[in-house]
C-alpha cells in the first residue's frame, strides 16, 4: 500500500515537472519564431505541439499574436483531462480567462489534478453539449459575448452545434472536421442525442462533418476559412471583420483536396482493434452508414455509397 502511495506521489510530481518543461520549451520556439510571423503566407507552416493534439499551439500562437490578443478570452469545448487540447498553452502562459466543457466523468476533478487552477481564470463544466444546451450554457457562464477564441472537438455532432451559434460568435475559431468524408461532399452525421462515434459506426470513421459543410456553414456565419492544420484534423477560422491584421493567403475553398489529405489510420475493426485503413477504403469501410446530405438543402438521410 505504501509503495502504491509513494509511486502515486512521484508520478504526478514528475508529470508537473515534466508539462513545465514542455511549457517552457514550447514557450521559447514561439517567441523566437514570432519575429518570422510577419512574413508567413501559409497557415501550415505554422504548425507546431505543444500541448495540443496535432500542431494547433502554433497555429492559434500565431492568429492571436496578429491580432494582438494577449490575454484571450477563451471556449474549447472537448478537452479530456486538459493534458492535451488546443487552450491548455494559453491558460499556462497569458492568464486568461476561459471555459472548457467535456462530459467525462469528475471532470473539474481530474482538470485540477494536472494544472495549477489558480495560474488562471478557468471555469469547468462537465456536460454533454448539444445543439440545444449550447447557447445556454455560454450564456450562463458569461462566454456568449467578446469570445477571442472558440475551438470544438467532439468527434460527433460538431455541425449542428455550431449551426446554433450566432453570427461572429467569436474572433478565432478552431473546428475539427472529418477528413474520411473527403474534399467534395457536404455531408454530417444525423444530429443524435449523445452521438457517440464507435457506437454510431465499430470503425470509428464516421462522426462529425465534411471539411466543405464545415465551411460553408461558417461562411453564413461571417467566417474566412484559412486553412487546416499539416495532418489535416482541425480547420481555422477568421472573423471577417479581423481578416485585415493578417497576411496570410487566403486557401481556395472550391478545391478542398490538398485540405482533407490525411494520412492518419485509426480505423478499427468489429473487435476494436486497429485496422490501418488508408485512401479510398476508408470511405468504402463507412458506406452504409447513414448521414445528412447538405448539399440539395433538404437535410435528407441518405447513406454514403449514394454519394460515391
């Protein structure tokens, strides 16, 4: 019991010091490459991980510092434990104020476990977001208004929350998409109660929407897409009204090709275990689900092959 106490203890003082010396890392490429941010024309060449998932801190680093948000006021909603999300680099750094919701279980319990809560103004809500609970729950927190940064990654019914949202509801916005659907369909999956990605399709290939629904939602919204992130995940966004403050070329949203490129496998099999599916057969594994087709404006459910 003693020994299981004693390794508790020494694996968590190690993983304190080991996020610091990620933080601080990560903390000094960004500052010595922001001398260079003048001169970024594409968005990818931003990439960069600290904490974050996929190369998103230096992405969003860079939107922020061409803004001249120094201490934004922030949303990510699907965060896990906070050990790896798009805010956890600013919330370590600039002393911002934010709110980040998930529904894993104690939630707040496991988020104060791996920061030190009082570092920022952090509110935590253990919830599962739904495009009827979404506008409620940033107004009740008092982030319905002067939001500098929104990111959304819940690998489900991610369009027909946004969808709720206001126009320019935030400065900078960070959206996952679903590469599988591919460049050219505008499709999301049905907007389900408490979607759930393995459960909706064993492959796990089949959530969330196409990067072209994503953006042409946003678009209404009063958006600028300007691009994805190198392993094509997450896409990014601009308040129009904030498009002047960057130099960045704006991508061509009528070919989404080089866009939705992605080479990640994780597609499982009926048993769960990892299959490695790539190109074309990942489209092929999730043709009998069931999805909304966007693009004859009906919302019909039709399945993927008759779009193939």
């Amino acid at each position: 019991m003693i020994t299981r106490v004693l390794n508790f203890i020494e694996r968590k003082f190690f993983q304190k010091f080991f996020f610091k010396k990620i933080c601080q890392i990560g903390h000094s490429h960004l500052l010595n490459y922001r001398s260079k941010y003048r001169y970024v024309t594409n968005l990818n060449d931003l990439d960069y991980k600290i904490f974050s998932q996929n190369g998103e801190d230096g992405i969003i680093d860079y939107l922020l510092f061409q803004l001249r948000i120094d201490k934004p006021k922030y949303v990510e909603i699907g965060v896990g434990d906070y050990n790896e999300c798009n805010t956890r680099f600013i919330f370590e750094t600039s002393n911002s104020k934010g709110l980040i919701i998930d529904c894993i279980k104690n939630l707040k319990k496991k988020v104060t476990g791996n920061i030190i809560f009082w570092k920022g103004d952090l509110t935590i809500v253990e919830e599962f977001v739904n495009h009827k609970n979404i506008n409620s729950l940033l107004i009740e927190n008092k982030f319905n208004e002067n939001v500098d940064l929104f990111s959304l990654d819940i690998d489900g019914v991610d369009y027909w929350i946004l969808k709720e949202l206001p126009n320019k509801f935030t400065k900078i916005a960070v959206l996952e998409f679903n590469p599988t659907f591919g460049p050219q369909l505008e499709i999301t999956v049905p907007n389900i109660k408490n979607f759930n990605r393995t459960k909706y399709h064993y492959s796990n290939l089949c959530f969330g929407a196409s990067l072209k629904a994503i953006i042409n939602l946003m678009k209404s919204k009063g958006f600028v897409f300007m691009g994805v992130n190198k392993n094509c995940i997450n896409a990014f966004f601009i308040n129009i009204d904030e498009i002047k403050n960057l130099n960045l070329k704006i991508p061509d949203d009528k070919n989404l090709s080089s866009f939705t490129n992605s080479n990640y496998r994780e597609s499982r099999s009926i048993k769960g275990n990892l299959t490695f599916l790539t190109g074309i057969n990942k489209i092929n594994e999730i043709s009998e689900c069931e999805i909304i087709n966007l693009a004859n404006q009906k919302n019909e459910k039709i399945k993927i092959k008759e779009l193939l």
